[in-house]
C-alpha cells in the first residue's frame, strides 16, 4: 500500500462525528468512497443504488462473479445489526463473495456462504474508523478490497483462510465452554451436597440447644430455683457494655444493671423475661446484653448488630419483644408479630410461647 493510500486513511481515521455528518449519505461519501478509491476502484466502476428494488447503497462492477462486493452504508451513529437480515437479502440477491457494511464508527466485512453458520456469525472483520491506518487495518483492506485481488481472484482464497481461521478458534472456544461447563457442574453438585449437610447440621444444633434448655429448666424447677436468678457464665448479669447503637434504636445507653431494671417489674413478667433472656445469651458467646429507656437490648458483636430489645413490666404479666434486625425474609408462620417500621415485634404471655418466640429472635441473630 503507497504512502498516498495511508496518508488518506490516517485522515479518514482522524474525523470527528462533525466532519463526517450524522447522515448515511455522508458516511458514504466520506468515508467508504474514498477508500474505495484508494484502492484501486474508479468512481465509474462503484454503481451506487444499484438493483430493482433492493437498491444497495455501493455495488463493485467489473469483478468476477465468484468475488463480487456489495456495501451498505447507514447513519453515523446506527446500530449495525439491525440491518444484518437486509445486508444477507442483499448478498443472497446478487451472490455476492463479500458483503460489507459500514456507519460512521465500525467497518464489518461478512462472507454470506460461510459453510455452517448463520450470516450474522460469519463476521470475517471488524475495523474501527479511528484504526483505518493501522498497519492491521491496512492488510485488511488491502487483501479484501484492493481492485488488483478482486480481480485475480486472490481475495476468494484470502477469504477461505479467514474462514478455516475462525472455524479453528470456534472450536478451540467450544472445547473451552465444555471444560468449564464440565467442572463448574461438578462444583454445583458438590456445592449442594455440602448445603444439605449444613442444613441437617443446623437442625441438629437447634435441637440440641432447645433439648440443653428444657433440661436445664427442668432440673431448675424441680429444686424451685427462680428463674431471674439465673446466672450466664459467658455473660454475667452485672456487666453491662455502652455502645453505640444503629439510628433507629435509643441513641443513648444509660449504664443500668439488669437487677435495678427488674426491681420494681411484675413478678410474672419477671419470670418470662428470664427464661427467655438465658435463650437468648446461648445463642452465642460474643452477645452483649444493655438497658436503655426502659429496654433491655442484645447485640451480636460478631456482627455488629443489635438484633432485639425485650422489655419487663410493672403491671403487666408479659415480655414486649422487638426485633430490630428481622429484615426483609423474616419468616413468621403463626403470624403474632406486628410491624414497627421495618421491626417486627410481640408478645410473650406464657412460657409456653418461647419456644416460638426463639425461632422468630434466631432469625433476627443470624441475618
């Protein structure tokens, strides 16, 4: 390719959307024509709206009938594959070798009889505007479109190299996809298997906790002992940690120990609150009991969330529970919770309710 050639294709990459027009006229004229021109075409050998009723925008005269080229050129910004189907029409009406279209951006060049694929995937290449003068750009157009190869007839055995190149790389990509699909298949299998056994897992950790509490509360009742009295060994009820709450609980934490709390509460509720707050403390070794504005709350320092408020009261026989990280899953089957916000919460009245209310506070521990 002469000095000349590549000078004008480095202008032509140059353009801005502005030299060139948003109009399909204009791509024509001022990009695909000159190229065409450069490489060996007259003006008189381009037939432009060429066929009866088909009217393709650029058709190649003067070639052999197994090399013919036909162009279609659309708006400067136009998405090309919406007009793939009417560029295949066009190259099936003419038997064209080469069917290449083109906006303002992107040159693609299609051989419509490529042997076992659709037209839309026998794309041989692709070239943006601002790369015509690169030195990979240049051989392409050079070996498709240069007038000296078309007329030879060399460009039909360029083609047929592009072709077995692209065949051999789809093959290569499918043995590729078949590996991965292979060994990603397996990874889901093995990746339920061990979901199931973390599943049956938690069950069983469940079970035992629930099994460890009626026990424990079992031989408690049995010697009379009261159950606010219960000690935690991991959380000992004299020790309270301040900490800084999220925005919708109290923003303050008055340093309250559990037994002032629970001076002057109705014995009843008293009763509840601590059978249900050992429950809660053997969720896990890093809970954080805190009183704050007449509320007794837990938090997960693991996650550093506080995830339930339960509050004692003077007259009343009963445990106000509030759960204040349930989230949007929160799963509640008997439906006795009610909505704060985005906070369910509830009543305990009986002991026999805690064993319901555990599931509904295991959810809001570990989201």
């Amino acid at each position: 390719m002469s000095e000349h050639v590549k000078k004008e294709l480095r202008r032509i990459a140059s353009y801005d959307a502005n030299d060139i027009g948003h109009k399909e006229e204009n791509v024509k004229n001022k990009i695909i024509v000159p190229i065409l021109e450069h490489l060996g075409h007259a003006r008189h050998d381009l037939d432009f709206e060429y066929g009866k009723g088909t009217e393709i925008d650029i058709f190649i005269k003067g070639l052999p009938r197994d090399c013919g080229v036909i162009i279609d050129t659309k708006s400067y910004d136009a998405d090309l594959d919406l007009y793939l189907k009417q560029l295949e029409n066009y190259a099936r009406d003419v038997g064209a070798a080469l069917a290449i279209i083109a906006n303002g951006k992107e040159i693609r060049f299609y051989s419509p009889y490529m042997r076992g694929y659709k037209f839309e995937q026998s794309l041989l290449y692709s070239i943006k505007r601002e790369e015509l003068s690169s030195p990979a750009s240049m051989k392409i157009l050079e070996h498709l479109l240069l007038r000296e190869n078309l007329l030879s007839g060399k460009v039909t055995s360029f083609i047929n190299k592009r072709e077995k190149e692209i065949k051999k790389k789809n093959l290569d990509i499918e043995k590729l996809k078949k590996h991965f699909d292979k060994k990603l298949k397996e990874l889901h299998v093995e990746k339920a298997r061990y979901e199931k056994i973390i599943k049956t897992l938690q069950q069983q950790i469940t079970n035992l906790e629930n099994r460890k509490h009626k026990e424990i509360q079992k031989i408690r009742e049995s010697f009379g002992l009261p159950v606010r009295l219960i000690s935690v060994p991991q959380e000992p009820s004299h020790v309270l940690v301040s900490i800084r709450l999220p925005e919708k609980l109290p923003s303050q934490v008055q340093e309250t120990r559990i037994e002032d709390y629970l001076r002057d509460k109705n014995e009843l509720s008293k009763e509840l609150f601590g059978v249900l707050r050992e429950r809660v403390l053997s969720l896990g070794s890093n809970i954080n009991e805190f009183v704050s504005k007449g509320r007794t709350y837990y938090r997960s320092e693991a996650k550093q969330r506080t995830f339930l408020g339960l509050t004692v009261f003077k007259r009343k026989g009963k445990v106000h529970v509030l759960l204040t990280n349930a989230g949007d899953s929160f799963k509640d089957p008997k439906n006795i919770a009610r909505r704060w916000g985005k906070s369910p919460h509830f009543y305990i009245n009986s002991k026999e309710d805690i064993d319901y209310a555990m599931e509904l506070i295991s959810q809001a521990y570990e989201r």
